[in-house]
C-alpha cells in the first residue's frame, strides 16, 4: 500500500482526489501522525508540499527517506518533499531569488521510468534544491530551475520541484511511478 504524507501542502487534496479517481489504494497521514515503526507495511511513499518550514516535519520526512532508501521502496517527494530528499541525501536547498510560481514546461534530459520529452507542469516554490549529493542525480530542468526531477542513482525514488498533482502531464508522472 502507498502512504501519503501530507506535510500541509495546499495541493495534498489535489494529490488525494487524483489517488482516489484513479482507485488506487492508498493511506494519507498528516506528518506529525506518521508512525515510523508501522512503515513496514508501506511498500511506496509521496511525501507532500508544505507551506512552513518546521524541524519536526524535517525530521519525520528524512526518517521515511531513509526507510525508503534501506528498505529500497519507491518514493516520490514533491517540492519540499524533493528538497527535504536533496538535503537528506547530502544535497542543499536554496531560497529562490523570487517565488515561482505558475505553469512552466520542464525539459527531461535523462532517460527515465516516469517521463520524456518536455512536459507541462505547475509551479510553487520558494526554495529549490541547489546542489545534489552523491545519491542523486538530476534528470530534468526548466528556464526557472536546474534541478526539477532528480533520481536516487540506483532507487526508484524520485523528487520533483513542481507540483505534478497539478498538471495532466504530472499526474502522468505519477501514475507511472506508481506502476514501478
């Protein structure tokens, strides 16, 4: 089964309606509801946008990613849920020079499992992921942003700087990674 963990991204319903119209079985918890020890019965993740940033919800996200990474389960991390896998994995975060926001084609540069080409997609950020450890490499870009979906170099366990609950092409993304 897939967890979802809403860390209060005003687009983690956006991310639930998609689940449900598409019948897919799923769990959705509020981070600070997220039991680490009954993750064993996750075999897949999405950890959600937020909108504040809070050490708590930084701590509990990065446990899961390290789950994830142990226990080789998929994992997708949208926004924060990206830049908190960046930071996890050795990477770094910066504040944006301006928020971005709004609809923005990303160009795929690496051949991968959840998308090709140029796909459309919606932006909302004010940090972005700015340099990527060593477990990380970048697969995407756009004019606004260098890193826009990065890839574990061996997991299925991807992050995204847009918000692909929010786009036709996203939500392609998505239900791709949950075929992995």
């Amino acid at each position: 089964m897939l967890l979802v963990v809403d860390n209060g991204s005003i687009y983690t319903k956006n991310l639930i309606d998609f689940l449900s119209d598409k019948k897919i079985e799923f769990a959705s918890q509020k981070v600070d509801q997220v039991s680490l020890p009954d993750m064993e019965k996750f075999h897949s993740f999405i950890l959600s946008g937020r909108r504040a940033n809070d050490r708590k919800i930084n701590a509990i996200n990065s446990k899961i990613i390290k789950h994830a990474v142990s226990e080789k389960k998929p994992l997708l991390g949208i926004c924060y849920g990206a830049e908190i896998l960046a930071i996890t994995l050795g990477g770094t975060i910066k504040k944006s020079s301006k928020h971005v926001k709004g609809e923005e084609t990303v160009t795929v540069e690496s051949q991968n499992k959840l998308c090709s080409g140029e796909i459309g997609v919606t932006e909302s950020h004010k940090y972005e992921i700015s340099q990527l450890g060593t477990e990380l490499h970048n697969l995407a870009s756009s004019k606004s942003c260098k890193y826009e979906i990065v890839k574990h170099n061996n997991l299925n366990i991807f992050g995204t700087q847009f918000h692909p609950e929010m786009s036709t092409d996203g939500q392609n993304m998505i239900e791709a990674f949950l075929s992995l």
